[in-house]
C-alpha cells in the first residue's frame, strides 16, 4: 500500500504544513482513501497523482475544524467534476448533521451518493480487502483511531515453473492460481497450491487521531506502521501554561516500544516546530525511548508498504 | 486603499488560482476587510503581509462553497491565534445558522465576539469611514454585490506655507488643519480654510457577487473600479449544454462602458482558462467593447486606489 501525507500540522496551517490529512492506496487499487480532511486537502490533492474523482472513503478521527473543514470543499468538488460513484465517510456522531446543515445552507446539490456512518464504539468495519478497527481514544472531545488490517493476499504464482513442466498457459493457470487440481490432456496431474507461494500477510496500520494515550492501541501489537500524533516534545509540553489531551514524543516513543510497532510516524506538528532545527527536537526525543525506525512526517511524504 | 486579490477561480481551485476571496484595506489603516472567503483563503493571506489577527470584517456574496467554506478555518485560526477583537461577517440569510452549526458540530470555542449580519435587502451600511451599499443581483442563488463608498477625506494641509508665515507649530497646526480661526499672539489672524487644500473625494468601488446581470449596478455611474465575474466569453457560454447564471466577458464590458466605471477587473475565471492564451481570450474580448483600463485578475494581484 501507499500512503500519502496530506497535512501534519496542529490546529492552524502553516506556510510548510497543511492541516491533518493523510491519503492511503492499496496495491493494484486505483480507489482510495482519507484520514482526516482538514481545510485546503483538495488543494494539497491538486499536488499528487491522487484525484477527488477516485476517493472512495473518508475517516474522521474527530470533528475538530483542522480535521474537517476540507470536507465541504471536496463534495462540492466531486459534485463539479460530475462524479457520480458514491463516497462514504465514517466520522464521529454529529458528521451527519453537520454536513447536512452545511449541504443545506450552501446549496449543494449532490450529484453522487454520500453515505455517512457515524462511529459511536469500539467496532469493526468490513471491506472487501481489508478491516478498519475504530478505537475510541483520550481527547478534549471524542476521538477515534483507526486500524487498518489488510486481508492477507495470495502468495506468488510461479509461472516459471508452470512454463518449465510445460503446462500450456491460458485458463489452467487460472486454476493453478487458484489451488485447483489441474489434469492435462496428456494425463499428468497437477496440484496448484505446488505452484502457489505462501500467502502474503496483510499489513496492519495504526492511525491516530488526537489522543493523550498511544497505549489505547494495545491490541495491535507488532503493528507494520504506527502514525501517532505528537504535538510537543516533553519539555515544551511540561512548559505549556494550559494542559491539552495530546501526546508527547517521548510518550509516543515509549508506547510504540512497549507495542512493539516495527515503524513509527510522527505527525500532528505543533506550529512552533517551525524550522528542521525545531522538528529535529521532536525526532531526537523520540529516538531516545524508541530504537525501530522513526520519522517526523511532513507534507507530502509517501511510504510504500 | 489597497485591494489584493486572494482568490480569482470559479467553482473550484487549480493549481493557479484558488476559490474567491479578495482584501481590501483603506488607506492608513490597520485593520481590513474580506470579500467572499472560499475555501483555503486563510493558506492565501499567510502569502501576504495581511493577518487574521487584523481581520475586522467580512462581506459574503452569496453562500455557495466557493465563496465561503474558508470561513471557519478563519475563525478557527483567529481563536488560535487568541484574537480577541471581534469580527463582524455580513451575509445573505442563512450564513448565521450555517455558522453556528459550525461552530457547535466542530466544538469551536471563541474566545472573541462573532457579529453575524444577514442582508436581506438593497440596503446601505454605515461605517466610520465608508458606506457598503448592499445589491441584490441575480443568480441562481440570493446573491449581493457591494459597492464601498469611502468618506470624502480632508484636503492637504500646507504646512509650509504655515511655517513660511512664522505660525508656530503645536497645537495651532491642528485647529488650522480643523478649518479653525486662529488668532497668534501678535495678533494676527488665520482661517484654517486658506491653509487646507480641497477635500479629497471618497473612491467608489463595486465589488460584484455571482450575478448575470452587470447592469444592476446602474447607480453606481463613473465609480473608479468595477470588480465582476465573468466566468466565460461569451463564445463558449453560447456553446455550454446548460446555461449558467453568469456574466460573460462581452456582457460585462457592455455594461462596464454603460456604467462609465473607470476601470474594469474581471474575476471568477472558469477552470476552463488554464493558461495565458485562454485568459487572453477573456481580455481581448472585454477590450472590443470597454475602453477604459480593463485587466484579468490573477491570485495575489494587487491594485491601489
């Protein structure tokens, strides 16, 4: 799979980082999907290979304006492009109503079909290539994190070997693929889970919404990718005259070690992190509770998994 | 004053010019005002020398997305920056539910004073240093042009003529400034009036909203500057498959030579002008039909006055 990221900056934009956003493809898909929609996505998406006309799904952690505000704007563009697939968009209570006051007092007139579920649980969503786990988190207001569990894909088929055995390509590969029992016209018999690679596991990604509490993702041990917000660093965070339900990086270190995720992602930047001097703090911290692989994630940044 | 344009597409962003929105500050002053407020209109003002935190007023054309869906970004990011001057938005019905619908679903929380003002009629609003006459236009949905009248402002006051007369300089500089008698202590005598120049004469801009009719503005003869839409030539809007309420490029100019308006700024470019030669399109075909100085806008092109 491919992941984008469309904004990692907290609350506000800033003249490096737009406002939560993140784009995620699975191989061979030409759909795909967002987490989290903040203002202006459908301007960071006019910078990608991604479109609007082929988003299929949005999740919103959360209804905080910096996750949502895009929303609008990318119905209205869809509805312009005279796209007519559905979108669906699964988001915390109070996105049906927000979105149908906001259709309703714009005059939107949707041309397409939205569907809207709202998450009020810890749940499972199920689609054809892959689970979503919703796990509500610890934020100023509900907050939701999302699991996705890829279906394991089938193993590799080797065709080499079918060739070399000179099995006569066409429909009885078809077969092999698919693990049947295949007989030739000259008698042999062949069995397709000889020719078929063990299966491929399906990833597991943890994506964050605002939360206090990384460890809330305990049931996703040795996850392939966490992307966990991390607005401070300890020390600005022990410094801050207010308290806000956010994550620290030296707190989201420690949990990513203690579930044993084999890749982390540092995103939802604070604007005072401003210069690479500044995001270096962020990292370097991280590092010192984490020893897997650890990125600061800034606009734009693709990781194929 | 000084206008600058933040937004000059129709519809929908491209990689060269967002959704509307334009400022305008007078002359001399901190604080200034918005135009419509699209989408990502918070993203255009971090690209200039204007701020939220001086952002005193906004006037919204009509309520489709285009116009207005940057408006809770705005005053979400005014909260962060803990603003706490308050901000007066002025309307067509509807935008006070909108926003409070907003607000409530996005658990936005200001910290400053949000003044809605719905207009529902041909009106004229008073300020301290101007008018907005509010006009109804027609389009597919309510929609106000507004045509700022700035104050008459004071003549110049000769201070060297004042000096060259041994008046001394204080106090006495500003009743003669004020059109004062002013009585010096050798007992000679001063009328304020033969030291100020002739007033200077407010300038008068109309500032149109998605309209079809650019002759509404027939009030408003010889203003210095008309900014309207014209979404199309008139070319291709005779070749679209649904007719649209907008203005073209020939109509506007038309009407813009009517007027007698001493300029001419053409606005809200369909998406379907992309590159220099299709803009010129636009120009060249307001040129056969208006005399006076006409441009296209572009994002971040600024005019002064």
């Amino acid at each position: 799979m491919q992941i984008i990221f469309l904004g990692t900056s907290a609350g506000i934009p800033t003249k490096r980082r737009n406002v939560s956003a993140l784009g995620l493809r699975l191989e061979n898909e030409k759909e795909w999907y967002l987490f989290d929609c903040g203002e202006a996505t459908q301007h960071q998406i006019l910078k990608t290979d991604l479109s609007i006309y082929n988003l299929s799904k949005i999740f919103i952690t959360h209804l905080h304006g910096d996750h949502i505000y895009g929303l609008f704007g990318i119905l209205a563009s869809k509805n312009m492009q005279r796209a007519i697939s559905p979108l669906e968009i699964y988001a915390p209570k109070g996105i049906k109503e927000l979105l149908e006051c906001v259709i309703k007092y714009s005059n939107l007139n949707l041309h397409f079909e939205l569907k809207i579920f709202e998450i009020t649980k810890k749940d499972v969503l199920k689609f054809e290539k892959f689970k979503i786990y919703t796990i509500p988190l610890s934020h100023s207001i509900t907050s939701y994190g999302y699991v996705l569990v890829e279906n394991d894909r089938p193993g590799r088929f080797d065709v080499q070997k079918a060739k070399n055995l000179g099995i006569p390509e066409g429909p009885l590969y078809a077969k092999l693929k698919n693990k049947e029992i295949v007989i030739l016209e000259d008698g042999r018999v062949f069995d397709g889970n000889d020719f078929v690679g063990p299966p491929k596991k399906g990833k597991v990604v943890i994506i964050g919404g605002d939360n206090d509490n990384p460890l809330l993702f305990k049931d996703f041990n040795n996850a392939d990718l966490m992307i966990h917000e991390a607005t401070f660093t300890q020390k600005d965070f022990d410094n801050l005259e207010k308290s806000y339900k956010h994550t620290t990086s030296k707190q989201l270190a420690i949990a990513a070690k203690e579930l044993g995720v084999k890749k982390l992602i540092i995103t939802h930047i604070s604007p005072r992190y401003d210069s690479d001097e500044r995001v270096n703090e962020l990292l370097e911290e991280a590092k010192k509770y984490y020893k897997g692989e650890v990125k600061v994630a800034y606009d734009f940044m693709k990781v194929v998994l």
